[in-house]
C-alpha cells in the first residue's frame, strides 16, 4: 500500500470514505445514516489508514465481513437480540407485564409473551436484562434468543 498525504475540507464523510476505499481498492458499504462532513489533512498515511482515522473521529463503526468493509453509526452496529425470562409464578408474570406496559421495563420494542412457556422476550442490552430479570425473580439470565 502506497502512503500519501490526504486533505479534506468540509466534505460529504460519506464521499470521502468511498473515495479512500477506491483508492485502497476495498470493497465498502457505507451506510445512509453516516452523515456531516470531514475536514481533515493527513500525512504519510495509505488510505486503509485515513479510513479507520475518519471512522474513530466521527464516532462510527467499521466491521469486515469476507472482502467487504461496512462502516456504520452507532445505532446501527450492532441490534440488540430478543433476551428470554422465564418465569415460573403468574403473578410475577402478570407483575413484569403491568411494568412493562407503562415502560418502566420496556426499550423501544415491545416485549413479547409466549404464554404456554411464561417466557417474556425483549430487545436490550445485556444489563437491562440482567435488571429484568432481577425484577422478575429469575435466578437463571438466559443468553440471547437467536
């Protein structure tokens, strides 16, 4: 890989990260949330380099799948999967959903209820499960549901 300098004023990131993956003869996809503008100048830097520069800076997301980089916002790098609780009493089931329905439990998606297991499924992280789960009684915190 060859090392240049690089210099942006004011640019599109999007434009400009697509530009360097030319350069550095990369695969990439660049999400449509990836907004703003970079105003940057950099020395003796190949282009694979000023990429992950920029990618840092803007607080976005780079992964590698196969040949193909995908740079992302934070939003968008990695969606919660649904987390399980089982729970064995109705009434901590009846309690979890009531706290659920007036979101002190809830993130932006709804829960959902399989009723023939008493298990209540939600998206979030792995510390508000743990709180979830803390809440319902449940000393068993399943991994997430694939």
């Amino acid at each position: 890989m060859v090392s240049a300098c690089v210099s942006f004023q004011g640019d599109d990131v999007g434009q400009v990260l697509r530009l360097l993956a030319r350069q550095a003869k990369i695969n990439m996809v660049v999400s449509d949330q990836v907004t703003g503008t970079v105003t940057m100048r950099l020395e003796d830097v190949t282009a694979l380099q000023a990429i992950a520069i920029i990618v840092k800076a803007k607080g976005l997301f780079m992964d590698q799948i196969d040949h193909v980089y995908y740079i992302k916002t934070p939003a968008e790098k990695r969606p919660s999967r649904p987390r399980a609780i089982a729970i064995s009493s109705v009434t901590r089931v009846q309690k979890m959903w009531h706290l659920c329905w007036h979101r002190k439990l809830s993130s932006k998606d709804p829960p959902q209820f399989d009723e023939r297991t008493n298990t209540i499924f939600f998206r979030g992280d792995a510390q508000q499960h743990r709180h979830r789960a803390q809440i319902a009684g449940d000393n068993r915190i399943s991994r997430p549901s694939k």
